[in-house]
C-alpha cells in the first residue's frame, strides 16, 4: 500500500493552506517523491478556481491593460450651448464662422446688426523667437478703428399713385419722384454688463418729391428734412428698444417758404423671431409725440401729421425672406396700423385710424447697392370729430405702385 502513501504532484495543505481534509483523505500523509516547486500565491488562486489548468498554464503573466478610449468615442455638446450669450463681451466677439462667411453679402438684422465679430479663437502666428523676446509690432495709425462709423447713402423712387390728394372722392393720380440723400453717424457698439449693448446714433436727411399733375405740383412738391439723435439698446433674444428725439422742417419747393417745423421725442421697441436661417419675423412698436409749430394751411402728404401737438402710436408686422446662392434676393410682406390723436388748436379732439398692407421685392447685387420695387395699400378712417373738421379727407383708399435704387457706403 505504498502508493497510498505517497502523493505526486502538489499536496494538499500546498494548494489551499490551512484546509481541513475529509472522507478518504482524513489521516492520510502527504510525503511527494519529488517535492512540488514554490509557486506565486496568484498561480494557487488560479488552481483553485480552475482545477484543471496546469503549473504552467497557472505562472503565464496575466494579459496587459487595454488601452485608454480615445476622446472621438465620446459625445459632448461643447458647442451646443448660447456660449456667446454668456460671454462677459458677447457683442464684440465671435465663435466660429462668421456671418459674412457663411452668407457673404448678407444684411445684418435685429440684436446681429452694428456688431463687430472677432474670433475668440483665432489662431496666432507662430514666432521661433520667445514670446518675451520679441518686440511689439509698430502701430499703423491709418489703420486704427475709430469710435464711430459714418456711413452715407443717397435714394431715388419713382412711384404712382393713385389719390395724391388722400380724399375720399374726386382721386386724382399722380406720378412722384423723390430723391433722398442722407448720412448717420453711430459709435461702435458699447457693451454694458453681460447682455446689453448701446450704440448712440445721430441721423441728418434730406428729401425732395416732385409731381407730374400740373394742377397739384406747385402745392405739394416739396423739401422735407430731419436730424435724429437715437440711443439703440440691443438686449437678449432679439429685442431693441431705442429712445430718441428728433427735429423735422418741411420747405415749399414753389416759394421757398417754411411750411411747419415740429420736435418730436420717440420710442420704439423691435422684435425678431427667426423661422430659420432665411426667413426672419419683425414687429416694431412706436410711440412719438410731436409737438408742431405749424404754417402749412393743408394736410401733408404722409409727411407729418398737421395743426398742432399729437400722438402718435403704431405697431408694423413684417415677414422678410431671403433667396439665392448668396441671400441677396428679399421678399418682404407687411401689415401695419398707427393711431394719431390731436391735442391741440383747431384739430384737438381729431383721431386718425390709419391702416397699411404691402410687399416689397428686394435685390442686393452689390454689397453698396440694392434696388426695390414695392406694392402698397393704405386707409384711413377718423373719428366724429375728424370728419367735421376735414370733410372730404376724413376719409381715403390709396394705391402706391414703384421702385426705388440706393447706394450707401460706411467708413
């Protein structure tokens, strides 16, 4: 019974140290002819669980690490977020393409419109010497940027319509030509906290309109002018608010007199909603008090309202889509109302209801230069107390049918 008495291979106590034997195994002596070699405390783990795999199998090195995950597997909405809007200098900087990249030629609208864009992350040139050895570059002062923007433009429309006179009955038609030449100064846009851009305009127009009807031209051609002095202030989501005053004066181009003169303070507030990366919707809300010094003895031609102080309140809702490679077609549809309410002298008590509808086709070949050609519809109704004092004007429907060019450069 020798071979009972003898054990090959690793013993027992070897394998699981400390475990108590049982059964057939109780009592028994563990002497092996060739005494097991050493093995690592892992190979006796191993052995345990597997049973069956050998001294070999048991010592072979564990596999390596699997290497780290590399950043493209994963997802992340850097980018995603308004990071622009909480930018401390969200106004005068960009993220990204630019504007005048992804649609060159394009017109700026709502809270996008006077802003500068430059890149936060523009890359900076590389210099093989240290960034503390090199010398600043010398500035150039014909290329520095000044405060303030002055832009120029210069219009002419030729239009028809078709009651010159706004009556209600007796219409007389009449071709008109107006020709505008104008110029706004505005600073460059003023960030004030996180969210709030001011930029401070002062605007000086000028405008002649002549008409064909022989029976009318000498009346109503005129020279009308103004200078307005704005304060835009662009907050989030795309509203601006923009407090101003202005002064109007309005010539007979028949005898050079002075017909009225009026100061007017004003504030509107603007809207937009964009639909998507062509279609944008516009409301604008007025309201402006005029305060008149008045010579002129009959109502103006959608110039400005007549005898004495009034106000002013209206609302415009204007649809603008944009077609074309590079956006420079625009179809801009409109509705519009506006209540004006006289205070004072003969017509105090008079409340004018005015209602418009229009469209509009825009085409912009030049970043300079773009042509118009509009349709448009407007009424009005007055009160008891308008009626009595304007008779047969109390009341119109009128149709204006044309097209204008204009050119404006900015320095």
């Amino acid at each position: 019974m020798l071979a009972q008495s003898q054990w090959i291979g690793t013993t027992p106590s070897e394998l699981l140290p400390g475990a108590r034997p049982l059964g057939s195994m109780q009592g028994r002596k563990y002497k092996n002819k060739k005494p097991a070699q050493p093995v690592v405390e892992a190979a006796k783990v191993e052995a345990v669980n597997s049973n069956v795999e050998s001294i070999q199998e048991v010592t072979s090195p564990p596999p390596p690490p699997s290497p780290p995950r590399d950043f493209s597997e994963f997802h992340s909405n850097l980018g995603r977020q308004p990071i622009v809007e909480k930018l401390p200098q969200a106004s005068q900087n960009w993220i990204g393409a630019m504007p005048n990249q992804l649609i060159p030629q394009s017109k700026p609208l709502g809270s996008m419109k006077n802003r500068s864009y430059q890149s936060w992350n523009a890359p900076q040139p590389v210099s093989a010497d240290p960034v503390e050895n090199t010398p600043p570059p010398p500035v150039d002062p014909t290329e520095q940027t000044l405060p303030v923007e002055l832009s120029l433009f210069v219009s002419t429309r030729p239009y028809f319509t078709t009651n010159v006179l706004r009556t209600k009955e007796d219409e007389v038609e009449s071709a008109v030509w107006e020709n505008t030449i104008g110029t706004s100064l505005a600073s460059k846009p003023i960030p004030t906290g996180q969210y709030v851009t001011l930029v401070p305009k002062l605007d000086f127009l000028l405008q002649w309109a002549n008409y064909n009807e022989d029976s009318i031209s000498d009346l109503l051609n005129y020279r009308f002018g103004m200078v307005k002095g704005t304060l835009d202030i662009y907050l989030p989501l795309d509203f601006r608010i923009s407090p101003g005053v202005e002064y109007d004066f309005l010539h007979s181009q028949f005898s050079g007199d002075k017909l009225f003169d009026a100061v007017a303070p004003s504030v509107s507030v603007q809207k937009l909603f964009g639909i998507n990366d062509s279609t944008f919707v516009m409301l604008d809300g007025l309201l402006k008090y005029s305060s008149t010094n008045r010579v002129i003895t009959f109502a103006s031609d959608d110039i400005f309202p007549d005898d004495g102080d009034n106000l002013q309140v209206g609302l415009n809702l204007n649809l603008m889509k944009s077609f074309g490679p590079d956006g420079q077609f625009i179809i801009m549809p409109g509705l519009g109302i506006s209540r004006t309410e006289y205070l004072k002298n003969s017509q105090d008590g008079r409340v004018d209801m005015v209602f418009f509808a229009g469209i509009s086709g825009i085409w912009q070949p030049l970043q300079w230069l773009s042509l118009q050609t509009f349709g448009n519809f407007s009424a009005m109704n007055t009160n008891g107390t308008g009626e009595i004092l304007l008779g047969k004007s109390s009341k119109f429907q009128a149709w204006d049918i044309g097209a204008s060019v204009t050119a404006n450069h900015t320095f």
